[in-house]
C-alpha cells in the first residue's frame, strides 16, 4: 500500500462537452446522468474506481458557461466552480477541434488553480479531418502549461486509458478515502431522482427540460420491493400535459424506462409512481432552489 496513490479529480468544461460519459465509462457504470442537452448534470457528484494501486475519485461537475441568466444557471457555475478546491488534478475536457468562447471561460478560471490541468480533447469520432488534432492539440499547448493533452472517445470508449494514465502521474501517495466497493458518494434516493430526470430530458427533446426537476417524495424498502413515489415538478401548468403526453403515455414511458435502470443500479425491484406539479419560476428562485435540494455544499 506504501506506493497506492489516491485523490480527487474534477472534470470540467462548458455545458455538453461529454464530462459525465468520461466519467461512467472510467468507472465502469452509470454515476451520472448523460443526455444530448447541454446542462443535463446540475450537482457534483463524486464517482469512485478502485484497483490494486489506485483510488481515483472523479468530481463530475455542472457545465461552466458565462451567461447566468437565471437563478439556476448561477447555482450550476457555483457548484462547478467550487469543486476546483482542493482537487489534485482537473481535466479540462473540450468537444473536438471546436474552441468555443464558454472553453475561453473556463480556461481563464483553470489559470487559477494549483494543481495540474489534463486536458481530454472529446467526442474526436466526430471530427471529419483527423489531420487537424494535431495542430489544435499545438494550439492548446500554446494557451497554457498543460500537464497532458489527450484525444478521446468517450462514447466508444476510445484512448480512456490513455487519459486515466495522465491522471494516475500526478494523484498523491495516500491510502484510499473509501471502500474498494464504494463508486459514488450520492445516496440511492438521489441517484433515483437523477434517473427520472434523465429520461425526461431524453424524452423531451428542447420543449421544456431546464424547467424541471425532480424530487424523491418517498423511498421505502419492503420484503426486497423498493417502492419510491416521486415529484415532478415544471414551471408553469402549460408544461404540464407536455410532461405527461398524450393519455399519459410519455409520462409512463419515463416510469417504465427509470424504474429498469433502477433496478440494475439497486439490484433489486422497484415499484415506482411519477406525479407533476406546478411550482411557478422556481428555476428563478434562489429559495425554491434551496427547498428542491440545490444547495451549496
């Protein structure tokens, strides 16, 4: 154990760069939530992977962008910010050949940090011109002293290691903080919530993700049944039949989908029942952000 290595790693970039899916596939399984629309993550959530020489825990964390228009979009750049402290290693992951002016931010905001910056150059299966990563990974060495620079794709699965490898180099000496069993430090209860919140934004297209949430009403274990009553809630009652579609067939469709990949997640079976309400603006109020389960840790 005197050479075990162990420490903290945030994962961070603009909305919808691919952070979430690096981390599940580091892992081996679903931590957190991945979906097409930007801000899908809204808290830092910890992911855990142990082996034999390691304990790497990943700090997956909300998109960083600079308009912060709304109560929530502040909140997001807080929490991703805040996990910055303390971390022994950021990777900085960006989309492709593509510089965008929110990757700019977030590079003014890592020139800040103490620690080394990895950068994961992500979702390259898209990058039509396989010629150009060399001269973009040229251009990113000249902004600033990266400790790595690392093509990847996390979708395949493609040069993961490759990137797991960089982080190893520089994590600290130290035994492991958690149990080798352990992968995540979020509670069932949460992890429950986020995957019915997924399927919405999956289901929903572009119509109304960003004005919902969802919160865990009840959450009981009976005679190996787990029974779990949850909220969702929108921001205006127009939202509402959207959530619940035609004949509640878009609302049974997310139940049906986040009740399975409960019951691979919590090795047991579920019982689930999905209820919408109304809470007018609360994605503009600090309060209602606090009292849903958004708060600063």
């Amino acid at each position: 154990m005197s050479e075990f290595r162990c420490g903290f790693v945030a994962l961070v970039g603009r909305p919808n760069v691919g952070k979430s899916t690096i981390m599940n596939r580091m892992i081996g399984q679903k931590i957190s939530i991945t979906s097409r629309r930007p801000q899908t993550t809204r808290h830092r959530i910890l992911g855990i992977k142990t082996d034999e020489d390691a304990q790497i825990l990943f700090v997956d964390t909300p998109g960083l962008h600079e308009k912060q228009p709304r109560a929530m979009n502040r909140y997001l750049n807080r929490a991703a910010a805040d996990s910055l402290r303390d971390v022994d290693v950021v990777v900085f992951v960006v989309e492709g050949t593509r510089w965008h002016p929110d990757d700019e931010w977030v590079l003014e905001k890592l020139r800040r940090v103490d620690c080394p910056v990895v950068v994961a150059i992500n979702k390259t299966d898209r990058v039509e011109d396989k010629a150009s990563l060399l001269p973009f990974m040229q251009q990113l060495a000249e902004r600033a002293p990266f400790a790595a620079i690392v093509p990847v794709c996390a979708r395949r699965g493609e040069h993961l290691d490759e990137l797991e490898q960089a982080i190893r180099e520089h994590l600290p000496l130290s035994e492991p903080f958690y149990p080798e069993d352990q992968v995540t430090d979020r509670s069932e209860r949460f992890l429950a919530a986020e995957l019915v919140r997924e399927k919405l934004f999956r289901k929903l297209g572009d119509e109304i993700p960003y004005g919902l949430t969802v919160e865990i009403e009840s959450f009981k274990e009976e005679e190996k049944l787990l029974t779990i009553h949850a909220l969702i809630w929108v921001e205006k009652s127009s939202q509402k039949p959207i959530v619940i579609g035609r004949k509640g067939a878009l609302l049974k469709a997310v139940g049906q989908e986040a009740r399975q990949d409960m019951e691979k997640a919590f090795g047991e079976k579920v019982f689930l029942q999905l209820w919408v309400k109304v809470k007018e603006g609360w994605a503009d109020d600090d309060r209602a952000l606090r009292s849903l389960g958004y708060q600063d840790t």
